[in-house]
C-alpha cells in the first residue's frame, strides 16, 4: 500500500540566482553536488535524467522557468509510487539566494524507513550544494560513484575502517584533518566538514568527497574539480575495496 508524503526545506546560500539556478536545473550543475551523473532537456516536458552505477531513473521536467522554478516527476509505477521534485529560487540582498526545495510523492509498503532515509538526507544534500557554491561556484565537478560491500561489517564497522583509511580518529568530527593516498591518484589532503552516523564529506582543494557507511557496504559520491579525473572512479573503488576486503 502506498503512502503520500512531502519534505520542505529552505535554505540561504551565498550565491546568485543564476548561480542556483544552474546548480539544480543543469545536468554539469547537479553533478556538481548532488548525485551520480545527470542530464536535464531545459524546457517543460523535457527529459531529466540521473545515472548511478549500472541504475538510470528519468523524471519529466514539469516546470522550467528559469531563475524561478524547477520541477520533476517519476513516472507512476505499477503500485502507484512516484516522486516529484520542486525547487523555487528568490533573489536576496548581497548576493544571496534563498531556496526552497520540496520532494513528495507516493512510497510503498516500508514508507516509514524510506521517508526517514529521505528526511535524514536532505539537509546533507543542501550543505553539499552550499560548499559547492561557495568554494567551487562556476565550475562544473565531475561525478564519482563507488560502491563496495563490507563483507558482513556492521555500520560501526564500516564506519572505523573508513576513519582509518582517511587517517581519521573517532568519532569523526566537523574540522578534523583527512588524508587518503589512492594508488595512481594525488594524495586526499582536506577538512572534515560534515559528520554524522550515516555519513562524512571532506572538502579538500579540488572535490568534495562524501563516504557513506551502512551495514553490509560502503558508498562514496564524490564531486571532484582538479585535474586528472578520468583515473579516479576506478582509483577510489580499489582503495575502497581493499579497505573493506
């Protein structure tokens, strides 16, 4: 049996109207801070698109008007489960920008566990937009997804081997030092700058690089902005797993 449900956040970020605006209705602009590889047809009933892994899912774009407003929605599946997505954009003195953003639709029999998932990963996803556009406005981050699985490891588990290969202590905590030396990459040289028991995101002088760790396997989305890029998905999944083997 489905279930209805909608999450609203606001936010105030340190950018331009046009700078969010390309941000969330821009395939290279989601790229940069959201999740897996992204492509948006920029007009109303256009095509976006978002790729992780082996796993692609498509949403018609149902508002396009730049500036303004954004919005997406899933196809409706056999048992009637869908989600839409709706960004509003507002200009603010001193060249700030406040967002307001709304996912809702219809989840299906274990909705709770998945509105929780939800719930909890918002507020990341708009911290990592807001250290995109702060440190790395105008550029367009290339996209890393790894994933490995821990071989039985529980969250905790996963959690300390992770803060080993980054030469973190634990807890990890906001402003601790990161480093990680992936065979065949530069060294991972960066500032812990969110923490909690789902996942860490470093900021280092050309990424963002986030390790989430659950029961059973690690993930990793990282948004990279340097040089040298093509090497790195196949770099950090032998680094991962390695870690977790």
């Amino acid at each position: 049996m489905t279930h209805p449900f909608e999450i609203e956040l606001e936010t105030t970020l340190p950018a331009s109207p046009e700078q969010v605006w390309e941000a969330i209705a821009t395939g290279p602009g989601i790229d940069s801070w959201f999740m897996g590889r992204n492509e948006v047809e920029p007009r109303e009933g256009g095509v976006a698109a978002m790729e992780t892994g082996a796993h692609r899912e498509e949403a018609v774009v149902t508002a396009y008007e730049p500036g303004t407003r954004f919005a997406t929605r899933t196809a409706t599946a056999e048992d009637g489960r869908f989600m839409a997505f709706e960004y509003l954009i507002e200009g603010r003195g001193g060249g700030s920008t406040v967002l307001r953003v709304v996912h809702s639709g219809l989840l299906g029999d274990d909705w709770q566990d998945e509105y929780d998932a939800l719930r909890r990963g918002w507020p990341f996803h708009l911290h990592t937009l807001r250290e995109y556009l702060t440190h790395f406005a105008g550029r367009a981050g290339v996209p890393v997804f790894v994933v490995a699985p821990s071989e039985g490891q529980s969250a905790q588990e996963v959690l300390a081997a992770l803060a080993r290969g980054l030469s973190l202590p634990t807890p990890v905590a906001v402003g601790a030092r990161a480093h990680a030396a992936p065979a065949g990459l530069p060294p991972l040289d960066g500032e812990v700058v969110w923490s909690d028991d789902e996942r860490m995101e470093i900021r280092t002088a050309d990424g963002l690089y986030t390790f989430h760790h659950g029961s059973g396997m690690a993930l990793m989305f990282h948004h990279l902005f340097g040089p040298d890029t093509e090497r790195a998905e196949a770099a950090w999944q032998q680094w991962l797993t390695g870690l977790l083997g």
